[in-house]
C-alpha cells in the first residue's frame, strides 16, 4: 500500500489535495494539528478533502479542537477520514503495527480562550496510558517529541521545552521502543536514530521545509 505520512496540515486542505493529486496515495497519515475544527467559517470542513479512493488517519495535535473531538459519534469524522484516538493502533498490510498518540502542550494558551482556541486536553496525560495496547509496536505516531529528542528540536523553538507530553513519550518509547517514528509539531524537517528507532519530524505546508515522506516498504 502506498502510503504518505505527513506532519502538520493546519487546515490546508487545499495543500493535501495538491499533494494527493500528483502522488496518489492509497492511505495517508497526518502526526496531528491536522486542522479539525468543525462548524467554524475559518476553517476548512472535512468535506473539501478529496481522498481520490485514499484513506485518511490523523491524531490530535495542540491545534484541533478537542471538545468536538470528544463529543463525536464515530472514529470515522468523514468518509474515509478517520481521527485515531490517544492509544489506538492501526494495522498496514505488511503486518506492520502503528500506535498513534497525539497531544502536546500549546505555547500559546495564554494568550486564547479556553474552549475556543485552546484545551486542556491538548497534553498527554496518565489517562491516556490506561488502553495501550499490549503488543509489539514497529512505528510510532505521535504530534510532539520524547524528551531523548528535545536536544535536536529545541533549535528550532526553545519555547516547547516545558511539555509534560514529551515525557510521556519517553516512557512510551521505552515500553514499544518501535522501528521507526513519526512526528510533527516543529514545524522543522529532522530525522536521526535513537538507540534502534529512526525518527524523523516532519514540517507542515508553507514553512519551507520537507512536510511530508513515503512510508518506505518493510
């Protein structure tokens, strides 16, 4: 299955169809602030997303909104668009299993109104642990970093230093230690490997760096 993982879209829509357009991806895979945030006039629905027979899986970021998250009837937001919850898993057709664990702390909270810009759910909390799966992991999803990483991001914003979600990751990665992991957040393309796991931030559209990768075969 050909298979585009992309970092944040923000809402871009018409960028993810730009990019469906020329690649035809059979499923695509977005490290969260993918851009839901329903009933609202300055952002895009989930309807002007033309999948062309492709599949779509996303995890929360720091920039969706959460409480309408909450409060949906089905995984399934659009056809074909699937929201993955903070421990869920999603199996490829090589056998390959990915976890997905959105969440990161917002720099801005300060400054926007509570359940309306910002959530308290934004950060990955101790709830989040109680349905992880028990099995064997060989990619990870997430929105943010574990703290290992924090040495290589922190050049790009010093300001996300103070994210209780990295350290959840850390103990996720210490528990799934997957083969690979995806993430986005930074807004800066990065890769490198951490003790067996090769890991790569992913930019999003419009900040001039690499957005988005195939998913190389197994």
């Amino acid at each position: 299955m050909k298979t585009i993982i992309t970092g944040d879209i923000h809402g871009k829509f018409g960028k993810l169809n730009d990019l469906i357009n020329k690649k035809r991806p059979e499923l695509i895979i977005c490290c969260g602030d993918f851009g839901y945030w329903p009933n609202v006039s300055w952002c895009s629905p989930l309807s002007n997303i033309k999948l062309q027979g492709a599949k779509l899986l996303f995890c929360d970021g720091n920039h969706e909104n959460h409480w309408a998250l909450k409060e949906r009837k089905s995984d399934e937001l659009e056809k074909d668009i699937f929201y993955m919850p903070r421990g869920s898993t999603y199996i490829l057709e090589d056998g390959r299993k990915i976890l997905f664990m959105g969440g990161a702390d917002s720099i801005y909270k300060l400054f926007r109104k509570i359940g309306i810009e910002w959530f308290p759910e934004e950060v990955i909390t101790q709830k989040d642990f109680l349905n992880l799966p028990d099995t064997k992991i060989d990619i990870f999803i997430s929105h943010t970093c574990p703290v290992e990483l924090l040495n290589d991001m922190l050049k790009f914003d010093e300001r996300k230093i103070n994210d209780p979600s990295n350290h959840a990751l850390s103990e996720l990665w210490k528990i799934y230690r997957p083969s690979l992991w995806f993430f986005g957040h930074w807004h800066k393309y990065a890769s490198g490997k951490m003790m067996g796991t090769n890991w790569m931030s992913l930019s999003a559209p419009g900040f001039g760096d690499q957005w988005w990768t195939w998913l190389k075969e197994k």
